[in-house]
C-alpha cells in the first residue's frame, strides 16, 4: 500500500513540474500576413491655368490674283509679343499613373509686327520692295489632354502628355505700309478688318506636379502649342480700294509656360492596417 502512495505521489509531482515548465514557455504569436496591396483608384477633377505663351509664325504671305506676280520674300522677321493664357477644365485620373482631361482656353491679344522685303513683278517690269506689318492676334482653343504621371518622389510628380483640339486664330487690325521701288518709288497702306479660322491644333506637354493634400495638386508645366494658320480680312488700301485679296499667317506656334492648379474629387483609399502582434 505504501508503495501504491509513493508512486502516486510521484506521479503528481511530475505532472506539476511539467506544467510549471510549460507555464514558463512564451506564448506562440498569432500568424502574420502581409498586407494586400493599395488598390489603385480613380476619379473625377476641375482645373485652372494661367500662364504667358511665347509665340512665332513661319511666314506671312500675301494671296495675291492679279497681274501681279507672288511676291518672293528673301528677308522676313516677324515676332509676336508676349501675351496671357486663361484656361479651365475637367479631367478624371483612371489610376495612379494615367489621366486625361478636356481644356478649354483663351489665349490673349498678342501684339505682331513683321517686316518683309521681297522681288515681285508688275506688268512685266520686275521691281524690289519693303512691307512693314502689324496686326493684333488672339485664339480660343478646345483640346483633348491625356497624360502619364512618372512617380511621386516627396510629394513631387513629373509627367508628360499630349493634346488634340481646335483653335479659332482671330486677326485683328492689320496693316501693311510699304515702299515699292518701281521706276520710281513709291509708298502703299493698306489695311484688312478681323477675320477668325478654326483649325486643327495639337500640344505635347511636360511639368511638375506638387501634391499638396489628397485634394489639392499644384502644376508647373511647359506646352509646345501648334495652333495652325490665321487670316486677315480682304484687305483694301488707304483710297478704300479692295484687292479681293487677304494676308495669311502660316504655321502659327508657340512655347507656353503654365501654373495650374487641380482639385481632386476622390481621395486615394487609405493604406490598410498593419497587423497587430501581440508579444508573450
């Protein structure tokens, strides 16, 4: 009998000893998984710009029918001065790295002034002369945008882009002074009313986008503009005489500097928590 208690009491003891060396032992942690990555997410926006435009155009040429032969321009400047840009739009950002956008914008009076000298002949008598023009010219212009942002690097993103639209070209107060040197000089005005062309035009842009909260984007961007080309009215010299006849603006373009601003609708959904680990 005594034997039975001592191996009973044995046992007890190693059954006690087992759990207070378990009770010691860390707690195993929960399994922990990585978690999923951020989905990517779109929506809606508005945009602003304002900028200044920097344009040129190749030639400017008159469309003479008469007997007067077309005058061949040898020596041509022409430049436009600085002018404004206004533009508004809405645009939808399917993903973080593309989007697209339908801009509309006026681009303001830009003061030209062109000299020409040029060969011509009148009744077969060959003779040289001088043309000195100014003129004031504007646009409206709706384009299609679309874009691809490069990565986000401290709130900072670059991106590039490309557009197709229309630009309404408008020439307004032309004049054109010139001295002929026929067997003997002479001097010409002549003056054309506003006329306005639409034409195809297209963009390329590049910039820098500056996040400034989930709803608040800050753009500094550079547009190569192709606008097309623009006319004058018929033009009429200073006895009110009209030649049937315009002066045309070939292959306007121009270097824009823009800083717009963007106002998200839809925020990015927020990263998901991270997994807690409870420690033993």
């Amino acid at each position: 009998m005594r034997s039975v208690m001592s191996l009973i009491a044995a046992g007890a003891a190693s059954l006690f000893s087992t759990l207070a060396i378990a009770a010691d032992m860390p707690i195993m942690p929960p399994p922990v998984y990585a978690p999923p990555p951020a989905a990517d997410f779109g929506g809606w926006y508005l945009r602003g710009d304002i900028g200044f435009s920097n344009q040129k155009v190749k030639d400017v040429h008159y469309s003479r029918e008469s007997a007067y032969t077309p005058m061949t321009s040898f020596e041509q400047t022409s430049g436009f001065d600085t002018a404004g840009i206004y533009g508004v739009g809405v645009g939808y950002r399917f993903n973080s790295w593309f989007r697209a956008d339908v801009t509309g914008q006026y681009r303001g009076n830009s003061n030209f002034k062109g000299t020409d000298r040029f060969n011509a002949t009148a009744g077969g008598v060959p003779y040289s002369g001088i043309d000195n023009y100014t003129a004031s010219k504007s646009e409206w212009v709706v384009m299609a945008n679309a874009y691809v942002d490069l990565g986000t690097w401290w709130c900072v993103t670059p991106f590039i882009g490309a557009g197709v639209g229309g630009s309404r070209v408008t020439i307004s107060n032309f004049t054109d002074t010139g001295i002929n040197n026929l067997p003997f000089t002479t001097t010409s005005f002549a003056t054309a009313p506003t006329s306005s062309k639409w034409n195809f035009a297209w963009a390329a842009h590049a910039g820098l986008a500056y996040n400034v909260n989930p709803n608040l984007v800050l753009e500094l961007a550079y547009s190569y503009v192709d606008l097309g080309q623009g006319q004058t009215g018929v033009l009429s010299t200073y006895t009110g005489t009209t030649t049937g006849n315009n002066f045309k603006f070939k292959d306007i373009t121009s270097h824009d500097l823009k800083l717009g601003v963007r106002w998200n609708f839809d925020n990015p959904p927020p990263p998901p928590m991270p997994a807690l680990i409870r420690k033993g």
